[in-house]
C-alpha cells in the first residue's frame, strides 16, 4: 500500500505486507488508516509516517470495508473475515464479523 500527498502527488510512505490487500482502506480523523489483508491480518497505521501501530490476525481473508461508530460511549471497529478467493489462495474459513474495541 502506498499513501501520497494529495496536494503533490509525492509519496509519502509504503506499508507491505505478506498478502494482497484488497479491503478498502479506512482513514480517520483521529490521524490513523485501517485495512486487512487476504492471510486474515488486521492492521492499524499512523497515517503520517505509515507505522504500524497495531496488527493481529483476527480471521481469515478480509476483502471488505471497515467500518468505525461508537456505541455505548467508546469507539468500535468492524469487519468482516472469510473471504475466499478463486484467484488468491486463502485460508477456508467461515465468515465472521469481528468487533474490536470491546
């Protein structure tokens, strides 16, 4: 994954990981991006400098959105695993939607 500048264009940094990712990638005001992976990783980077400030396999392959909300007065993330890919070999798994920040 690479993340620029928007106003040049000039890359800013570059996050690899051992897999594709296909997920859509979430920013947050709070200065932070979220994304998974197709091995089922989780990963939660400063949206400065690319650092990875968190990751955790939570599942199997992750190709969807996350989505961020608060419920109850604290911040929760969602997502969902399992995906299986015809192109990418993946771990069979069943899908799950995985809630972090409990």
């Amino acid at each position: 994954m690479y993340a620029s500048d928007a106003d040049t264009g000039a890359w800013a940094w570059r996050a690899k990981t051992n897999y594709p990712i296909i997920s859509g990638v979430t920013p947050t005001a709070g200065g932070i991006v979220m994304f998974g992976d197709l091995g089922g990783n989780f990963y939660v980077l400063d949206s400065t400098t690319g650092k990875v400030l968190w990751n955790r396999k939570i599942g199997g392959g992750i190709g969807g959105g996350v989505v961020t909300y608060t419920a109850g007065g604290s911040q929760k993330v969602a997502v969902m695993t399992g995906l299986v890919s015809p192109l990418w070999p993946t771990e069979i798994t069943s899908a799950k939607l995985v809630v972090l920040g409990q």
